[in-house]
C-alpha cells in the first residue's frame, strides 16, 4: 500500500501537551463535557449534537443508571459523520489510547492498518473490505482502519486472548475519540481474505474487524433505513441480567 496507510502510534501525548497543541480539540472536550453535564432528562429531547448546535435533534448520551465518567456517557457508534477531517495529530490521539490497553502477558496483539479519506487510494482499498452494508455509510466517515490480532507469540504459542485484547484496544481508542468529540464505530461486517490481501497482513495476523473515526454528523444524511437506525433509541439488557453477586443469577446489591 502507499503512503496512505499509516503505521500504529508510538509517540506517547500527554493530556496537558495534547490540549495545549491543540485548542480546538480543548473546545471540543469542553462542548463534551458540558453536553454530558448538562444531559437533560430523555423526555425532553432538547439538545441537539454537541458538534452540529444547529443539526438535527439527536440525543446519543447513554441513559445510564449510574453517573459514569463523560467520555463513557457520550460514546456511541454513530453511521453519520460530518463532513471534517480528523488531523494527523487528532488521529494520532486516538491510535495511542489503543496502544496503552491492557493485555494478557502485555502481548499487544492488535494490529491496526489506517486510511485517513485525504489519501483517497488508502481509503478506497480499505472501504472496499466492508460489507455493503456498512460501504453504505462507513464511505463518508473521515478515518477507516482495518483491526487485525496476532495469532502467536515470539515464541510460536498460541495468544489465546489476542480477540479479548484486540477488543479492548479498540475499546480504549472509541472512548478517547469520545473525550474529543468525535466517536468510533467498529465493524464485524468485513471481508477477511480481501483484508489480508488488501494490506498484505503476515500469516500471523488474523483479521478481524474495522472501525471508522470521525465527528458525528446529521443523521439526516443518511439514506432513510439507515437514518432510522440512527434516531433508534440505545438499550441495553438490565443492569441484573449481567452481573451477579457471588453466585449466578444474584442480584449485585444498591
Ligand atoms: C465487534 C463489533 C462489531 C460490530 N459490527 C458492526 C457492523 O458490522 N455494522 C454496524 O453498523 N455496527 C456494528 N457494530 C456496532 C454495534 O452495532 C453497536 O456497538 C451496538 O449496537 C451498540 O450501540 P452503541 O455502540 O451506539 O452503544 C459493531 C460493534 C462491535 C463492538
């Protein structure tokens, strides 16, 4: 691949030398944590997507049952992303919470191949590894990557929670992009073979899903079906039907 696909973060930033570098992600963290702050009651529907003030009404923030940290709260995984570049250094950002995951034995087994839509060849080859169904939106985010878990280690073992850890990076990178007003939308809906073809992954790495990265759009750029999904209400099971105390089926107490 070209100069298109950029190689995984390894420059640590810190918060204080990121926000100072970068005012208009400072700007962004503010409207973030003032969105969430401010998180009205769900009834009354009044806030509009903290970066699109005159946009669509859409209300992502998590209805959660416990006041959570901002970046959780406001993660989602939007389909509409507005029509803004993700700087080098932004992006960067984002890689870099993925490389501080936690894994088993520190393998690091994730692999990430990245295409920012500036370099219009990268992201083509990489948006062509999706399903239709996700081409169908994923084609106007800004950033798409490729994930991919190292099946070995050094020594020739098996990683046997090289999915778990892939996992979680990706996991880490979604709720950084969050803390700086953007969000991530990772993507089962992939095409293996094309993308170890594609970037020309060793043997050794399996693939395994991708994510796009942008600043959350109109919803009412999307096509009708998809714009619907958008809108649709974010649930999840109950509280009690995932965690238990001491022993299956107990309820965790208040
Ligand atoms: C591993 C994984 C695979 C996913 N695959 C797809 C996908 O192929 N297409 C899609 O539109 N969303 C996909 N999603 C997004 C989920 O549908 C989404 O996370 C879920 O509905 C919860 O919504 P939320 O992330 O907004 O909280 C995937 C998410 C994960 C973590």
């Amino acid at each position: 691949m070209g100069d298109g696909l950029l190689a995984f973060g390894d420059e640590p930033a810190g918060v204080s030398q990121y926000l100072s570098a970068n005012s208009q992600t400072l700007t962004a963290l503010l409207s973030v944590n003032a969105f969430v702050k401010a998180k009205p009651d769900r009834a009354e529907r009044g806030v509009r997507c903290n970066e699109h003030p005159s946009s669509v009404l859409i209300d992502p923030t998590a209805d959660t049952a416990r006041p959570l940290a901002d970046a959780l709260a406001y993660r989602w995984s939007p389909r509409a992303f507005a029509d803004r570049s993700v700087s080098p250094e932004d992006l960067r950002t984002v890689l870099e919470a993925g490389r501080w995951a936690a894994s088993s034995g520190n393998s690091q087994p994730w692999r990430y191949v990245v295409a920012r839509r500036e370099d219009a060849d990268a992201f083509a080859a990489l948006l062509a590894c999706l399903n239709e169904g996700n081409q169908r939106w994923a084609k106007d985010a800004p950033v798409l990557m490729l994930a991919f878990a190292r099946r070995t280690n050094d020594a020739g073992k098996k990683i046997f929670y090289a999915h778990h850890d892939l996992g979680a990076a990706s996991a880490q990178m979604a709720v950084q992009a969050a803390s700086m007003g953007m969000q991530v939308h990772q993507m089962a809906g992939v095409l293996k073979d094309k993308m170890v073809e594609t970037v020309g992954a060793p043997d050794d790495m399996e693939p395994m899903t991708a994510l796009v990265l942008g600043w959350p759009g109109e919803p009412d750029t999307l096509p009708e079906d998809l714009e619907a999904r958008e809108r649709a209400p974010r649930t999840r099971l109950p509280f009690d039907a995932v965690f238990f105390s001491g022993t299956w089926g107990e309820a965790v107490g208040e």
